[in-house]
C-alpha cells in the first residue's frame, strides 16, 4: 500500500537514558532509512541533523502537568537551538475535565512561543480521553494554530495510537490540520493501517523493522 513509508516517520529517540551516542546513532539511521524527521529529548540539543532530515524536539514530556509559561519557554528554546517541529503534551487532566479552554490557552502559549515556520504538533493523549474529549481537544488545537494533533507519548499506560482514534481526530481537523499517529505501532501493517485512518506522520522508535516489514519492540 504505502511504498516509500520512512517519509511518514519522525524516527523517535526519548528514553531518559538515551547518551550523546545514542542520539548520534539515532540521527544516522534516520537519514539513512530516509525518515522526515528525527525527535529527541530538548536536552540534546544543539544537534547537527543533515539535509532534508527535519529535527522535532518534544515540550512538557512525557506527563503535560507543566506550567504553560515553562512549556512556551522550552519551545522557544529548542526552536532557538535548531528545531523545526516541537510536539508538546497537553495537560490531559484539564482536558478530562472538560476544561478545554485551559487547554487551548496551553497550546496557544507555545505557538506563540515558537511561531510558525515551527510546526507545532499537539500531544493529546489519545488513549485516556473520551471520544467527546479527542474532538474537543482537537478543536481547541486547530483554534489556537496548531498544525498537527498527535494521538500519544507512547508513554502513558493507557495505550498508543488506535485506527478509531486516528480517523476521530482527522474527522474533527479535516484537511485543516494534519495527524500524527504515535505509541505501539510496531509493524508495517500498523503503520500503513493509521495512515489509511488519516494519518500523515508516525512516530516510530523502530522505524527499521517497520519499514523491512519485521515486528519491532519497544514502548514508543
């Protein structure tokens, strides 16, 4: 179905314990598989990523329970540093709640920390959300400038990215925004499954065994 799959994959490295050797090596494989982007830890930066290779840098990871100004200044800062994507995590008990104006000033706070030519991808924690709560979070990410909703972490023990929400969250933001799948997609039948639900970017840890079609492991 999908041939050259490595060009939907930001090829994610967010371990604590990652070393500056595992980021070096991280980066390599990226570009060798031909990924678009790599994700990495904001410690790690600065960080030299060859061209066309994009670099995205995670905010308030994994949990979200950050104050909104020290989300905005961490994005501002990788930006500074050479990031092209930040993909920051809401605060998913204030959208369980059903605040989701506190959500949107949230995500507003890093987008104008991190203006646009950044993308800004918004980490919405797919799993522990009600249907009702995937739509309107999604709608507060697209009125405060996002350009993406992502369903996951991969860290949270609720799950990852599943089809239904995948096709939720492209049904609510239309062609308007695009959706990143991400969290326990582990085969190339996974992979090509969310982006037949709308998906237009995968995070992907194993992005090696999705892309030669073996089953990877791993929690992201």
């Amino acid at each position: 179905m999908t041939e050259n799959i490595a060009r939907y994959v930001d090829h994610t490295l967010l371990k604590p314990e990652a070393t500056t050797a595992d980021v070096a090596a991280t980066i390599a494989e990226a570009a060798a598989l031909g990924a678009y982007s790599v994700c990495l830890s904001p410690s790690v930066l600065p960080v030299a990523v060859p061209d066309p290779l994009k670099l995205a840098v995670v905010v308030g990871f994994p949990s979200g329970k950050h104050h909104s100004q020290i989300k905005a200044a961490e994005a501002a800062l990788a930006a500074s540093e050479g990031a092209d994507e930040i993909d920051m995590v809401i605060d998913v008990g204030a959208a369980i709640e059903g605040r989701y104006d506190a959500v949107e000033s949230d995500i507003r706070a890093v987008r104008e920390a991190a203006p646009s030519p950044v993308v800004l991808k918004v980490i919405i924690e797919s799993a522990a959300l009600s249907d009702d709560a995937i739509v309107a979070v999604s709608q507060a990410a697209e009125r405060a400038g996002a350009d993406f909703v992502k369903t996951s972490t991969g860290f949270h023990p609720a799950g990852g990215a599943t089809v239904h929400a995948v096709e939720l969250m492209k049904q609510t933001v239309g062609d308007r925004l695009e959706v990143k799948a991400s969290g326990g997609i582990r085969t190339r039948e996974d992979a090509e499954a969310m982006i037949a639900a709308g998906a237009t970017r995968l995070g992907l840890s194993s992005t090696r065994a999705v892309v030669e079609g073996a089953t990877a492991s791993g929690s992201y």
